[in-house]
C-alpha cells in the first residue's frame, strides 16, 4: 500500500506535468508580422485631410500578448488653385509597444508607439519642411483569412508639437492586409 504522503507527492507532481506545458506555452510568442496598408489622416489642427497615404509595419512578438512594433507611413495632399498647386505631406517613423488578443478568429490589439513626425509643403516655389517628436495611441483588429494572411482595420490617435504653442493632433484611420508567420 501507497503511504498518503506519497499519494499526495504524486498528485502534485502530475498537477505541475500537465500546468507548466500549459504556462509554456502560454508565453509563446507571437511570430513576426508584416502589414501593408492604405492611410487616411486628419490633421485636426489645421483642418487638413491627407486622403492618399500607405503605410508599412512589423511586430514582434516578446510574449503571448506583448509585442515590440514598428511603423513608416507617408500621407499627400494636393490642393489646386489659380496660382498653382499646394502641395502637403506627412511621413512619420515610429516604434514602441503592441498588446494583442485573441476574441474568438480575429486578434484585437492596442499599441502606444513614439517617433517622428515629419511635416512638409510646397507652394508658388516655395518649400517649408519641419521634424517633431510624436507619440502615436491606437487600437485595431485582424480578421484572418488564411493561416498566414489576415484583414487589418485600425484606429490611431497621434500628437506632436508643431509649434512652441501648438500642439499637432492627427486621427489616422489605416485599412490593409497582414502577414503573419514568417
């Protein structure tokens, strides 16, 4: 007969043989991703919106839920007049943090990523450009389609000083495609 000190003994060490794979492979992190992306910003500031934009993005994941993330987006404007065309961009660099997870098939993320900002325009020959720190605060969702390929839809919030007094205040609306599992 089996002395109850051992049963409990064998007990607990089969609890931790089936937890710890469990709690392992919780923290697996997530795989690399790439996206590419069409972006509409508007810059709140100065009542400008900049309909034709792309943007590039990587992540990585360092847990289950936690990723480092990356984005360059550029965003022109085109304004006609009788004197000749205005032309305005915006392209911004940025790095930071991703929480993602999991609700059923899609994966719902938020990322807090910091920058720069950089803003430019040209008219009657004439070019101004300027570079500003930035912090971006987003959230948005992946619907997948394959295995390795979803649908991104995503929802930014970005601010940057663009004068001593002003403080630049963009919403940036991003819809494309992720790759996933390289």
């Amino acid at each position: 007969m089996i002395a109850p000190s051992h049963v409990s003994r064998l007990l607990c060490g089969a609890v931790a043989l089936v937890v710890v794979p469990r709690a392992a492979a919780a923290q697996t992190a997530r795989p690399l991703e790439a996206a590419a992306a069409y972006v509409y910003v508007r810059d709140a500031t100065v009542g400008v919106s900049f309909p034709v934009g792309w943007s590039i993005g990587v992540s990585k994941g360092v847990s289950g839920w936690l990723s480092i993330a990356g984005a360059y987006d550029d965003s022109r404007k085109t304004i006609s007049t009788i004197a000749g065309d205005l032309t305005l961009g915006v392209r911004t660099a940025m790095a930071g943090a991703k929480a993602s997870a999991r609700l059923g098939r899609a994966t719902e993320f938020g990322q807090v990523l910091v920058g720069l900002a950089h803003a430019s325009g040209s008219a009657f020959g004439v070019n101004e450009a300027s570079t500003h720190a930035s912090v971006l605060a987003g959230a948005g969702v992946d619907f997948p389609l394959t295995r390795t390929l979803a649908l991104r839809g995503e929802l930014d919030y970005r601010v940057f000083p663009s004068r001593s007094d002003i403080l630049g205040r963009q919403l940036r609306v991003l819809t494309g495609v992720v790759f996933t599992g390289f």
